[in-house]
C-alpha cells in the first residue's frame, strides 16, 4: 500500500471499520505501513469528531451509517 494522506488514512480507517465493526491498533499500523503512535493520533482525531470510539488497543465505529464528515 502506497503512503497515505491523513485524509486517505482517515478514509481507510472509517471504511475498515464499518467492514468490520471494530479493528486494532496494530492491525491498522500493520496494513497502513505506519507507526502505532500515528493511527493512537489518527483515531484521537476521528474520536474527537464523534467518528468512533476508542477502546484499549482498538476502536469501535459509533455509527456504522456515518458518512464521512471528515
């Protein structure tokens, strides 16, 4: 996967949550090709839009019917 832009991560990381409900910190790093302390930063971002919600190690989409209002 190429480097991506914030909104392009924020994009991807909106899109796998709704794929699948919940998705992990490292899991996201891993496929993103970024560090952990980059999507803890991109999650905090989306979490203070009231995009998801942020667990220990993870996040949960708050409204699998969100449209991208990022």
């Amino acid at each position: 996967m190429k480097t991506l832009s914030l909104s392009e991560r924020h994009s991807y990381i909106l899109e796998t949550l709704r794929q699948q409900g919940s998705v992990s910190v490292v899991d996201l790093a891993n496929q993103l090709k970024v560090s952990s302390v980059t999507i803890r930063k991109d999650l905090t971002l989306l979490e203070e839009k009231e995009m998801l919600y942020r667990t220990h190690g993870s996040a949960i989409l708050i409204n699998p019917y969100i449209n991208d209002r990022h």
